[in-house]
C-alpha cells in the first residue's frame, strides 16, 4: 500500500478528503447550519397565527407529550412585516428581521420523533437513532475538503453539552475520515492540539512516519481493517493543523468594528457571537460544512417567553452580523445558512405559560447560494399545529442542501452490510 494512501496527506490527490466534483454544478460551496437546539417556537417567531390569537384560552383536545396540557395559548411578542416581502418576525429578533428578504422561509417541515435526543439524531442523520452518516459528513464525502490542514466538517457545541453526544456529527457506517471536528466556543477551541514543549516538529514528524511504517505492515497482513488508515489520517491532520487552525480560531485578528458586529462586545451574545465569526473564519478557510449549535436550550415547557426573550437576546446579533459579513466579503453568495431546531412547539399552553415539543409542523430558513430570498414555502394549519401544505421532511432538508452543493441525494452511496445505503 502507498503511504500517501495510507495517510492521506496533503499531497496525495486522491486522499479521503480530497477536494472532488459533484454530480452537478454546484450553487453552494460551504454550509453554516445554525441549529437552535431544544427547539424554538414558530408561531412565536417567524410564523404568527392570527386565528391562534382569536381563539387564546379555548380548549382542545391535543395531547401534550410531557402531559400537563392546556388551553390555546396566543403568542406573548409582537410581531411586525419587514422587508419587501412583507414577512412577520416578533418583537425579540428584530436584528435577523432586516434580512428576510434574503430568507427563505420553510414553514412546513415535520419530524418523527417528539423526544429531543432522536429528533435531533433526525434532523442531523435523516433517522431518528444513532449510528447512522449525519448530512455533514455525506457532504465531507461526497466532496472532500477545499483545506487538507483542516477539517471538512467542524462542529461548534452547545457550552452545556450536546443531547445525545457525538452521533450527533458522526460518521456512522462511513469511514471515521468523514465524521466531525468538535471545537469549543470557549477558552482553547481545540484541545490538546499543541505538542509539548519539549518535543520538537521533527520529533513529532518522526514519531508519525514510524506508526505509519507500523500500521502499513499491519495492513499488508490485514488488509480490510481500514480503521488504521482512519486513524492514521487523524494524526496526520492533528500535525497540519498544529500550524493553521490556531490562527483560524484566534478570533483577536478580526478588527474591533467586526467583533462588535457579531455581538462579541455583549455579555449575552458573546458566546454565540464568537461561534458564528468563527464560522464564517472556517468557510473563508475552505471548511466545506460548520454547525453552529446554540447554547442552553429552546426548550420552553413553562416560562416560554423568558426562554425565548434569553435565546433571542443570544443569537439574534450575531446572525444577522453573520449574514451581513458574509454578504460583504462575497461569500454568502456561495455559501447556504440555515436555521431551526429540531422539531416545533404546541400552539397549546403548558404548565401556564409554556409550550410542548411538536413534530408535526415547524420552520427553517435558509439563505445565500443562490436562494430566492423573501419566500415562503409551504405552511402550518390556522393554529400552527400541523404542516398542511407542502409538507417538508427531514429527507427532503437534506436533500436540498446536498442538491445545493452538487450532489444528487440517489447517487451519494456507500456499501454497507452488503446494501448501498443513502
């Protein structure tokens, strides 16, 4: 087996994570997901529901899933049209509101699960169970990576710990070479990235060449366990990013003008602040697919308008500076930003002034390459309990942005237990 193979390096051209072409031209080079994880409210955000004020108080008969329900329960913002395309956005996002006319609103997705850990192995894998490829790394292998010296597919985690861990960018049945980069969003984004100081460049250079020769023999006598050569690319890429990924992440080289943008200046949305700058510092870098978790969580079962008023308050400025700096660096254009969560929330009340998870009927937007902005698709019944037209699945999420980014969702395979799985 030739080394380069085996490692992966950046001079091999037909390494795992080799740059290569789709099955069709592409709109999209790049993907930022922002993934409002717990689940926001739709009818209390981009998608108020007039009939939902009028029958305020009224009682139903849908079941509230932590039990606990209560009568219809109106929105507790207010809402404004913005934009030429005259879409709604309340009172508390009032920042992202100035760029809906570059959104495209999906008001009619539906999930499988009203649990959030499946749900959220949903909305990353398309099923609702761990141990499958989640969209991120189907992409980092459909494509490769634009930048050998780092990862094709980073996460950026929720501070509090993401629900169901690392499935959650895993790779699945694919080989690990695809799976996620976790960085942090406070302190040191990448742990125990730098060697000692007592170890020098050619020290470590040496140590890899010789598990290299070690792992190659192995190899030879068993071929087919390809979890070395997996492992082995690892450390190669851990090498290379020794010397670049610790300048991507230094958010101090941006100006103070840029930091503010992102809200980096303000206690409450610094955190989600410098994940986005981050983010946007990745794709400039040739990262093909970040996700951007939120921080705590949507989850709003009593108190929901303190909930949303935190989270709103977290991330409203720094979306809308994301969206702004991508648009003036020439980049939004070629690169595809989305929101939502995991599933919805119950036009119903609960614990008084709260709301339940709802699958049946939630919102995401996206915008940049080349999407129609200030359009809406599909859409919930009169109170927002159920996608009723045009009903959008997970799936077919997913099977947009990979159309987006050139590739056929039929076509993107991978032989697995003697099937080809998509």
């Amino acid at each position: 087996m030739d080394e380069q193979r085996l490692l992966g390096v950046e001079s091999d051209p037909s390494g795992p994570l080799a740059p290569r072409a789709g099955h069709f031209p592409a709109k999209a080079k790049s993907v930022i997901w922002l993934f409002m994880e717990g689940a926001p409210s739709a009818v209390d955000i981009f998608d108020p529901k007039p009939e939902l004020t009028k029958r305020h108080g009224q009682t139903t008969d849908i079941k509230a899933f932590f039990g606990n329900p209560g009568p219809l329960m109106k929105s507790p913002f207010t809402f404004k049209q913005y934009g030429e395309c005259g879409q709604a956005v309340c009172d508390q996002y009032t920042n992202v509101a100035r760029h809906v006319d570059k959104l495209a609103f999906i008001k009619s997705c539906y999930s499988e699960s009203n649990d959030h850990v499946p749900a959220i192995y949903q909305i990353n894998s398309g099923l609702a169970r761990p141990g499958f490829p989640t969209a991120g790394a189907w992409v980092n292998f459909g494509l490769g990576s634009e930048n050998q010296n780092l990862p094709g597919y980073v996460v950026l985690g929720n501070t509090q710990g993401a629900k169901g861990g690392p499935h959650n960018w895993g790779s699945g049945f694919l080989p690990t070479t695809y799976q996620g980069t976790l960085f942090r969003s406070q302190g040191n984004p990448i742990l125990n990235l730098q060697r000692p100081s007592e170890i020098t460049q050619d020290d470590q250079r040496a140590q890899l060449d010789l598990m290299a020769q070690l792992n190659e023999e192995h190899l030879r006598r068993h071929p087919g366990e390809a979890q070395f050569a997996d492992r082995m690319q690892s450390f190669e890429l851990a090498f290379r990013m020794q010397t670049e990924a610790k300048d991507v992440v230094d958010l101090t080289q941006e100006s103070e003008q840029t930091r503010t943008l992102y809200g980096i200046d303000n206690p409450r949305s610094q955190s989600y602040g410098s994940k986005c700058l981050m983010a946007r510092r990745l794709v400039e870098s040739g990262v093909r697919f970040v996700q951007v978790y939120s921080d705590g969580e949507w989850d709003a079962h009593s108190k929901l308008k303190e909930n949303h008023m935190n989270h709103c308050a977290a991330t409203d400025v720094p979306i809308a500076g994301l969206l702004t700096d991508l648009e003036q660096r020439g980049l939004l254009d070629s690169t595809l930003v989305i929101w939502g969560g995991e599933f919805g929330r119950m036009p119903i009340s609960q614990g008084g002034d709260g709301r339940d998870h709802n699958p049946n009927g939630f919102l995401q937007w996206m915008a940049g390459a080349g999407i129609r902005g200030g359009q809406s698709y599909g859409q919930t019944d009169e109170i927002g309990y159920a996608a009723v037209e045009n009903r959008v699945s997970v799936n077919d999420l997913h099977a947009t942005l990979l159309h987006l980014l050139g590739l056929d969702h039929k076509r993107l395979t991978y032989m697995h237990n003697g099937r080809s799985y998509r």
